[in-house]
C-alpha cells in the first residue's frame, strides 16, 4: 500500500513528482493547493474565503483546510493509498492527519522531503508564471515555509519516517529515485 507525504519548498517539484508517482501507482494525487485553486476559480464560498491568502502567499487558516483534507482522504479512492502533496503545512496539520489516519487505520505511511536550493526554487517558480508566482509572493512563501512548514522535517525525522531525495537534477532522475524508495 503506497502512501506518500511530499514534504519540500514552494518550487522543489512536489506537484510533478507526486502526479508521475501516483499516475504509477493509480492512487489519488491529493494537492491541498490544487483543491484551493479550483474552488478560486468555481468561486465557492471556501475558494473566496482562500483566495486572498493564497495571494499573498499566506497559509490558508487550518480551519478551513483540515475539513476540506478529512473529506477528501475519507472518499472511496483514498482508500488503496494516496499521495498528499501541500499538506500538511504545519504542526497543527500534521498532529490533525496523526489522529485522522489512526483513526482510519492508515498509520503506515512515508514522508519524502524533496531537497533543492533556494536560488533554484525561485528560478523554477519564477519561470512556471502561476497567478501566486510574482516575486514578492514567491518570497512570502519561502519564509512562510522555513517559518512553519520546514520544523516538520525533523518531526517526521524523528518518527523515522523520512526520506530526503535530491530534487535538484533532472526530472526523470528525480521520479527514478522516488520509485526507489516506493519500492524500499
Ligand atoms: P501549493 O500549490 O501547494 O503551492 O499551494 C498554493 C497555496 O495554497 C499556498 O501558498 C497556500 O496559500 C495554499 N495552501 C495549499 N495547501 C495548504 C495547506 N495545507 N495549508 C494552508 N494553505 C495551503
């Protein structure tokens, strides 16, 4: 049973990664920041109350996204494994999915933390031209992840349940060595 926490900077290629791995292992691809961008763009009540955060490159209030998540992980095709990708972002959100995934029996899981250099990341996020991706909101979202989403790499460490891949080469090395580690 794969599943798949994608840890990382803004920019370190979660996204593309965890689409590949999960399109190979046909297991739901669960982005929080994709959930957030289509409920922006439908207009939905959540989409107008994230927007602006998201805009200037804020977290999303927990209370908004841990229902969203519960929701999303308790539908029928989250049930053979999943990768999450952008959650969870912080301590709440990680001691918020602890509990969630005891209580549905999907404790084993893995947290991979995609490693690349700042310099490079805001190169990558500069040149996929996203609506969030100006520089300034791009720099939020750096310090917003060093301030509160990096502290979980030590968490997960400590449980053991890391793995650290080497996210500055090309695209296939990286989906090489993942595939790696979803067979370890
Ligand atoms: P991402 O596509 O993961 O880079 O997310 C884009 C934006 O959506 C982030 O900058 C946040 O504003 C918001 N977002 C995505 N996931 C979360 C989360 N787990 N908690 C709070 N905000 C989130």
């Amino acid at each position: 049973m794969t599943r798949l926490i994608f840890l990382g900077p803004p920019g370190a290629g979660k996204g593309t990664q965890a689409l590949r791995l999960a399109e190979l292992s046909q297991i739901p691809h669960i982005s929080t920041g994709e959930i957030l961008r289509d409920c922006v763009s439908q207009k939905t009540l959540l989409g107008q109350q994230a927007q602006g955060y998201m805009e200037r490159g804020e977290l999303v209030p927990d209370e908004l996204i841990l229902e969203m998540v519960r929701e999303r992980l308790l539908q029928s095709d989250a049930q053979n494994g999943w990768i999450l990708d952008g959650f969870p972002r912080n301590a709440t959100q990680a001691t918020f999915l602890d509990l969630l995934l005891q209580k549905l029996d999907q404790s084993s899981y893995r947290v991979i933390n995609l490693d690349v250099p700042d310099p490079i990341l805001v190169e990558r996020m500069l040149n996929r031209g996203r609506k969030d991706d100006t520089e300034e909101t791009i720099r939020r979202r750096l310090e917003v992840y060093r301030e509160q989403t990096a502290p979980l790499i030590d968490y997960y460490s400590e449980q053991q349940l890391l793995v650290s891949v080497d996210g500055n080469q090309s695209m296939e090395s990286v989906t090489a060595a993942l595939k790696q580690v979803m067979e370890s």
